[in-house]
C-alpha cells in the first residue's frame, strides 16, 4: 500500500503577482514574530492549497481562498478573528422570535463577513500553483 503525505501550502496574491508564502514564514506573520512591510495598509489574497504525495506526485485536494489585512507596519491584523468565533459561537442559523418573526441577521451576518474574507482563486491560478509544485516556478516571498 502507498502512503502519502499531505502538507498545506499557502501563496500570496498582490498586485498582479503571485508568490509562494513559505510555512515557516507563514507561521511567523501569523504568531506576530514577523511583519511583511511590503503589506502595510493592504488586505491580501491568499491562496491555502491541500497537497497530497504519492511517491514524487503533488495532487492538489483543496484550494481556498482567504483575505489577510495587514497594519500600518505590516503585522497581520487579527481583529476579524474575534469576530469569526463569534460567528462560530452563535451559528448562523435563522432564530425565530415569534411565531410569524423569524430574525435572519445571523445569516446575512456570515454572508457579509464571507464577502470581504473569503474568495474564490480562479482556474489560471491554481493551474500555476499546480505547476509550482513540481517546478517551484513561483517566486518565494520574503520578509
């Protein structure tokens, strides 16, 4: 039986470019140990890719798209986060308040909220960040 092993790897796309966003670094913006200065001010689409390989093949099992905003000296700013597990916390389930009301706030809450945090990275990207994973064609961001 073939094992495989999965890794999850993250690419950055700003100003018409895309880049690969090495782990370790990925790990460092999002902790707070590091800033991305070219960032500062600016809200960043990132790629998160689902990597799955046999033997020497990468196949790519998920792609999702999320925003990163970043702060005036490029930290990442985390202040959706709250947010988010509140959405968690309280569902997004219509409630009903009586028997002909129903409150449907959490719904378009969480549709609001997807719209500015979370997109969908089109056929041409993920067909480059398929070919990066067998050539590393992508250049590599830096900090």
């Amino acid at each position: 039986m073939l094992r495989s092993r999965v890794s999850l790897r993250y690419y950055v796309w700003h100003d018409s470019a895309l880049w690969r966003f090495p782990h370790r670094l990925h790990v460092a913006v999002v902790s707070g140990e590091a800033t991305l200065l070219r960032f500062a001010n600016t809200r960043c689409k990132i790629v998160e890719v689902l990597v799955s390989r046999q033997l020497t093949r990468p196949i790519i099992k998920t792609v999702r798209g999320v925003v990163y905003a970043f702060d005036a000296e490029g930290r990442l700013d985390l202040s959706d986060v709250g947010e988010a597990i509140e959405m968690v916390t309280q569902g997004s389930r219509p409630r009903r308040l009586q028997d002909n009301i129903i409150d449907v706030s959490p719904i378009l809450r969480d549709r609001r909220w997807a719209s500015t945090h979370v997109w969908q990275p089109p056929t041409e990207m993920v067909s480059l960040i398929n070919a990066d994973l067998t050539a590393k064609s992508i250049p590599v961001l830096k900090p």
